[in-house]
C-alpha cells in the first residue's frame, strides 16, 4: 500500500510539473510518517528526489512555508509583469 502512495505522489508531483510546476528537487515532509524511514526511502525511490524530515514536524508548519512560497513566486511575477 505504502509503494503505491509513494507511486501516486510521484504521478501528482508530475502533472504538476505538466501544469507548469518548478521541477521537484526535494521533499521536506513533517507528520507522523515523516519518522517512518522505510516510508521516507519509498518515496524517494519513487519520486528520484531526495526526502527529508523538516525541522519543525507539524504539518501545519509545512502548510504555512508553501503558503509563504507561493506569495513569494507571485510578488516576483507582478514585479517582472
């Protein structure tokens, strides 16, 4: 079950990419499976991207630092529009 989760990710990491996506270079990952290693080894496996424990655990966390990403991306767009 785990391998075809990983195996999902890795489809939904490319169609975002075909959807115009920065092309993945690693995985931060915080919640409970972040501290499974086997989980985070099948990921990588299937993603052929590193995968590492953030810092700080929480999920929400990880929730808050795309949210600040993506703020981010679009104030340089509006600037370069």
């Amino acid at each position: 079950m785990l391998e075809s989760m990983a195996r999902i990710e890795g489809e939904a990491y490319a169609q975002l990419r075909r959807l115009g996506a920065s092309p993945l270079s690693e995985v931060v990952t915080a919640g409970g499976g972040a501290v499974n290693e086997k989980w985070t080894a099948m990921r990588a496996a299937a993603l052929g991207v590193p995968v590492r424990r953030a810092e700080q655990g929480e999920a929400s966390y990880g929730a808050a630092l795309l949210a600040r990403q993506g703020w981010r991306q679009q104030q340089q767009q509006a600037k370069a529009g």
